[in-house]
C-alpha cells in the first residue's frame, strides 16, 4: 500500500506551511487531503471535484501538471462523465510548474510522494494556481520551490519516522510495563522469603547463643581454660551469624517507612559504649587498639538506638574486619552548628578510589570472588546508609589504599532551648 504525504504530514500543518509559501505570490492552493474529496484546479479558477461525474487519473509520483489537452476534458460517451488526465512531468521544474498559461495565469501544482493507492485512482497533494510572474520573480519562485519541496519532503520522512518510533516506544513501553510488574512481584516474593527466613533462623540461634553464653559464664558448672576459649571463639561466630540475620531482615523491610524507626532523645556516646561491649569479642581476636575522642558534653540526638545501633555495628564491624593485627581503630565525635559529627577511622587495606561510590550498593564487594580474603554479604554499608538516611543524616567515605579508610557521620541535634546535654563518661 503506498500512502500519500499528507499521511506522512499532518493536513493542519501543511496549510500553514503552504500560507507561508504562497503568501508573497499571491497563490490560491487546495490540499488535497483524501480520495473521496480530491478536488483539481482548471484554469479560470474552477474547480472539478472527484465524484460519480467526473474522475481525475494519476500517475505514480513525481511533481505533476496538466498536459494542454486537459483544457478540455476529454467526455465518456457511455456515462457522460469526464476525464481529466493528471500527468507526470518529464521536464525541468519550470515546465513542472508552469506548464501553460490560460487567461494570463499559470496553472501548477506541487506534490510529495505517493499519491495513488494500490487498485485505486485518486490525487492526494497540493495544487496551486500560479499567477503571471517577470522574469525575476519567477526565477526567485522556481528557486523557492525547489526548497520548498525538499521541506516537505524531509518533513513527511520525520514524521513517518517519528510515528514508526512512537509506534516502537509504545510496544516497548507496553513490555517495560509487565517486565516491570514482573520484577515487582519477584521482588515482593524475595523480600517475604528472606523475613521468613530470618524469623526463623533468630529463634533456634538466640537459643545456642544463649546456651554459650550459660557455658562460658560457668553458670551450668565450671569450664577449663580450653573449653573458655572454644566457647569464646563460638560466642564470637554465632554474633557474626546473629549479623548476617539481622542484615536480611532488614533486607525484607522498607526502611523508607518512617513508622518502623522509633524516634526518642538519647547519647551518642552511650550508643558508641554500646557497639564497643557487642563487638568486644571481635577486638580482641585480633589484638586492636580502640581510641575514642569524644566532647566533655555530648549534645542529645534525635534518633531510634536499635536502629542507630545496628547502623555503627555495622560500621565497627566493617573496621575491624580490613584492620590488620595488633592496629587501631579510631572513633572520635564533635558538634558544629547544629550536627553532630561522627567518624570511624581504621588502617586498613583501603578502598580504591574508583570503587568509592560503589561501596554503598546493595551486595558490592570489592573482591566477589569465592576465594576472596575477606568474608560478607555487602549488605552492611548498604544498610547503613539507609539507616543515616532515615534520620536525616548523612555518611560518607575518605579511604586510601593500603592507608586505612574513616567513615564520617553526620546527624541532626535536638534543637531546645534548654541546652540539653548528657555529661560523656
């Protein structure tokens, strides 16, 4: 099927474009926009619509004209109808256009592309009625023409090739759409998975760590000094599980959902105690040194201490994992303006620089290989960061490699006319 280029060209917008073409040469035009209502233009401004009476033929394509002989349209003895014959030019432009002159005005007509559609007869274009022109003007008119055409030409190529994308995007985005509610349903499934999982993997492990606990306390009877260690190294495993659980329940929970956190004043410092008593164990397995640097008063934050809690666990745990033997780990905290300021320092194998803006995605590793030195899921830092995020705080990292890296915290401070304070042990 060919089409005409008023299929290509919107008809609103091809009359506006031949208004700003013909406006200087005082050109009447018809655009003929569909076979049921092509009309032609005779000489003496008449028009001749394409109806039962009267039928008007075409060739392919190619500028057209009227050949002299359509001056008189040629009559069907049979049905008394009229044939008026709508040629192919064979010459220059000029001819094209001005084919003949009647009563002292040029008849013509432009058209682009295909016009006749398969097994029908019909003209879809423009035709114009050209007025008398000197020498000049009709040189500057022959020129413009040319121009003119091509514009029209490469606008009905545009917008075939828009409307065939427009048609693509529409598929494609008719794909994204179930790929997408695909990947949602996928993602609903994973994160019930993992809470399933995680429920159940808490209850049996607080219970063994529990019984450790009873054991190396000497409470269920005495232990040597072997047994102790055995315990320790046990006790000190099952909170690296008791980690990689609480990672995948937060995994299977949207932390964006404000009404999980549970806001409350409290202190850092406090909190910071906390992390050092549960990752005790760790430290001490590899001999690290602990350095804390913290103000005589220590301003009162706004923040949920379970999750504030787990956020720096992780970050301490993170340390203590890259530190070499017998290192130390630095945290320190200060106030400006209205935040507080919290860094966790080690000297580390180090991050490279191209790897820093990725440490903060869900399940990045710097080596992902299965024989990597260090262990972890990559959850961690991801974590973390959600937690900061969460309590309109910021984290970031400074790291070098084989130097060490320090992760710099920032939270809000409660704002009170009182001061609040909380004296720093």
């Amino acid at each position: 099927m060919d089409y005409g280029f008023t299929d290509l060209v919107n008809v609103a917008e091809l009359r506006e474009l031949m208004d700003g073409f013909c406006k200087d040469y005082s050109i009447s035009y018809t655009v003929l926009d569909t076979l049921n209502n092509t009309v032609l233009f005779l000489p003496g401004s008449q028009f001749v619509p394409c109806n039962r009476e009267n039928t008007i033929q075409c060739s392919m394509s190619g500028a057209l004209h009227y050949t002299k002989e359509n001056s008189d349209a040629l009559s069907d003895a049979k049905n008394n109808r009229k044939t008026y014959n709508l040629c192919r030019c064979d010459h220059d432009l000029m001819h094209a256009m001005f084919p003949f002159v009647f009563e002292n005005r040029h008849i013509a007509s432009i058209y682009i592309g295909p016009f006749l559609q398969e097994h029908e007869i019909g003209c879809k274009g423009v035709v114009c009625d050209v007025p008398v022109l000197s020498n000049l003007d009709l040189e500057m008119f022959i020129s413009r023409s040319y121009k003119f055409l091509d514009l029209l030409v490469n606008a009905g190529k545009l917008n075939l090739k828009l409307k065939n994308y427009e048609a693509r995007f529409i598929e494609y985005e008719k794909e994204l759409s179930s790929n997408s509610d695909k990947l949602s349903s996928l993602d609903k499934m994973k994160k019930e998975l993992i809470s399933i999982f995680s429920h159940e993997m808490r209850t049996p492990l607080s219970i063994i760590k529990g019984y450790n606990e009873l054991l190396y306390d000497g409470i269920l009877g005495p232990v040597c000094n072997e047994q102790a260690e055995a315990l320790d190294k046990s006790l000190l495993n099952i909170n690296k599980l008791e980690r990689i659980v609480d990672s995948l329940q937060y995994m299977g929970n949207d932390h964006s959902d404000m009404h999980i956190y549970d806001f409350l004043p409290l202190n850092l410092s406090d909190l910071v105690e906390t992390t050092l008593v549960h990752s005790a164990r760790a430290l001490k397995e590899k001999n690290l040194q602990l350095h804390t640097e913290f103000p005589d008063e220590m301003p009162v934050i706004h923040g949920d201490s379970k999750k504030l809690f787990h956020a720096l666990s992780y970050l301490l745990d993170n340390a203590i994992k890259f530190s070499p033997q017998g290192s130390t780990i630095s945290i320190s905290a200060k106030q400006e303006e209205d935040r507080l300021y919290l860094s966790i320092r080690d000297n580390g194998v180090g991050i490279a620089e191209e790897n820093i803006p990725r440490i903060f995605e869900e399940f990045y590793q710097n080596d992902s290989s299965l024989t990597r030195k260090y262990s972890g899921m990559g959850l961690g830092l991801n974590i973390c960061q959600r937690i900061i995020n969460c309590h309109k705080g910021n984290i970031r990292v400074e790291s070098r490699i084989n130097e060490g890296s320090t992760f710099h915290i920032d939270l809000p401070l409660i704002v009170s006319e009182d001061n609040v304070f909380y004296q720093a042990e």
